[in-house]
C-alpha cells in the first residue's frame, strides 16, 4: 500500500472521504465533516470536523491539522504533530505523539512501537515493544503500559501516575471502536491456527493433488521455491505500482492487491502444510492431514521464540509462496496435465 502512495496521490475535495484511494491529503486550510476510508496514505494538514478512521500504510496529522472527532484507525505508521480533538485509538506498527502534537481525550494503542511527547488530555493505554515518554510529554490522566522496555524522561509529566499493567498486552491490539480492549496473546494464535487449518482443509480438499504437488516440490526443490517465493513477494508490489499509475491502472491495483493478500495466506498455509509433510515422509508415516495439522501447529509453536519465529515465519512463507508460483506456473503451461477431480482424485496419501 505504500508504495502506490507517490503514484497515485488525490487532494481531497469532497465533504466526506470514504471511497479507497491512493492516497488522501486534507490540504492547509481546507475543510471536510470526516474521513473513513481505506488508503496507502492519509494527511491531513487541514480540518476534519468529524472522525478519522480506517486502514492505512501511514497516518500523519500534521501540525496544522486538526480532527475534531476520534481517531481510530490501522496504520503501519502513526504520527500526530497537530490535534485531535477525541480519543485516538489505534492498532500500528509504530505510533508518535510529537512535541507538538495534542490528543484533548484518551489515547488507546497498540503498537510494535511507541512514543508519546506531546500533551494528552485525558489517560494513556500503551501496549507495545518499546514505550517510551518523552520530555514534553503532558499526561493529564494516568499512564498505563505494558511494554518490554519502557523509557521515561524525569521532564515528562503525568498527573495520575504512570502504571505498568501486564494485562494490557496480547495480539489483539486495541479494541478499535469498541472501548479499548485488548485480547490475550493466546486468543491471536489460536485464531491463526484456527483460520490456517480452515484453508488449508479447504484447499486439500478441493485441489488433493495440486496440493501435494506444492508440497513435494519444498522439499525437492527449497531452493529454488525460496528464490521464486522471494521474487514473488519483493516483484508484485512494484508491479501493482506501476499499474496504479494511470486512473484506469488503480483500481486493477487495488483488485491485483486483494489477490496478492489472498496469495500471501494461501503460500503461507502451503509452507506450514509442506513442512508437516516433509516431517512425516522422513518418518515413513506420510498423511496429508497429519501433515496440515503437524504444520500448522510446529509454526505456531515456533513463533513464541523470539527473533526464530519470525525468521521461521518468513522461510515458510517463502517456500510456500514460490511452490505456490510454480505450481500455477506449471498449470498455465500445461507441464501438469493431471486435471483435479476424476476418480481416485480425493483418496488418502
């Protein structure tokens, strides 16, 4: 998404932003009652009498912009350097409250990163990495935090007392729009599970041998799925950016993005499948279910161990993702003539 930020920029004009674009910029002195949309980027630099909210690459309100309303949105990236009226409540990968930035209400995130310098009219609810207050922060509620590391300048000030609270953390996030709540970590990976063994029996079912196919190929050939996984994911952003650059070109980008998300998860499923697989074949028990669920939950596993589970993460997708590009490559040649379905096509391994 950011990357079709610079192709595809669009100033404003009507008096409600809603449809998806490229890119939104309330511009210096101008006016709109609100936003809510789906965008690479959103500035405002103007006035939103109402509410921001949505999903973003980055979010920026700048030190004359203003929000009138609440600011609620998922964003890659989040920095108010003007005022927002409301309440902020936000799920990013990084969140900044500038020296010159001003929230009248509460602020509610989550985020991989965050730090709050500016003034705050009511309480703070951080749940991040790092947390970090800086010294022109002006905390007129409580600071509450839950954060592997945690920095406070002895400039900064906060009336009721800054808390650490364990409860806060988890990978649910804030509870945009719904009071702040956040989940336990378990809850987001028993869902990932949950969603991941979902696909994954839908596609064993509906393609068995298109399936295995992709499987067999990660573990004879993990370089070469690697490379082709790695092109696939750096290539097809770029691509899709240079399609969005003509008016005709973007919505085709923002088609041909819902299906790069969508090929994302089914590339990754794939790497978690043939990973079971690979598992069981070297035991001399190969089982296509088995090795759905052996894969599923290896990965899941793995991912509570830092730093290895996020490396383990990207390898599987990468191996799935590029079994996944050849394998429709294959079929778009015609180098797999054995057609889905037919008899035998949904027996057992």
């Amino acid at each position: 998404m950011a990357l079709l930020s610079p192709l595809a920029t669009g100033v404003a004009a009507a008096q409600s932003i809603q449809s998806p674009s490229g890119s939104v910029v309330i511009a210096e002195g101008e006016t709109v009652d609100s936003v809510e949309t789906a965008a690479a980027t959103i500035v405002v630099r103007g006035t939103v009498e109402g509410d921001v909210s949505g999903a973003a690459g980055s979010i920026r309100i700048a030190e004359t912009g203003r929000v009138g309303g609440t600011l609620a949105s998922t964003a890659g990236t989040v920095v108010i350097d003007g005022t927002v009226a409301g309440d902020v409540e936000v799920g990013a990968g990084s969140f900044e409250l500038t020296e010159t930035g001003r929230v009248d209400g509460s602020i509610d995130v989550g985020a991989g990163s965050i730090r709050v310098d500016g003034a705050v009219g009511g309480d703070v609810r951080a749940a991040a990495d790092s947390v970090a207050l800086g010294p022109n922060a002006v905390v007129d509620g409580e600071f509450r935090y839950d954060a592997e590391t945690f920095t406070e300048s002895p400039e900064a000030s906060v009336a009721g007392g800054v808390v650490e609270d364990p409860s806060l953390g988890g990978d649910g996030g804030p509870g945009i729009g719904g009071g702040g709540a956040f989940l336990p970590s378990w809850v987001g990976t028993a869902y990932g599970v949950a969603a991941n063994l979902a696909l994954g029996a839908v596609l064993l079912l509906a393609f068995p041998r298109f399936s295995r196919t992709v499987g067999d190929r990660v573990g004879t050939d993990p370089l070469v799925s690697g490379g082709v996984g790695f092109l696939a994911l750096a290539v097809t952003p770029i691509a899709l950016a240079f399609v969005a650059i003509t008016i005709v070109g973007l919505p085709l980008a923002l088609v041909g993005l819902v299906g790069y998300v969508v090929a994302l998860w089914v590339g990754y499923v794939y790497g978690q499948y043939a990973l079971g697989s690979w598992v069981l074949d070297r035991l001399g028990t190969p089982n296509r279910w088995l090795s759905l669920l052996l894969g599923v939950v290896a990965v899941a596993l793995i991912g509570f161990l830092p730093w290895v589970g996020g490396l383990a993460d990207l390898l599987v997708l990468l191996l799935g993702l590029g079994s996944l590009a050849l394998g429709l490559s294959d079929r778009y040649r015609g180098g797999d003539s054995r057609a889905e379905g037919g008899t035998g096509a949904v027996g057992s391994d």
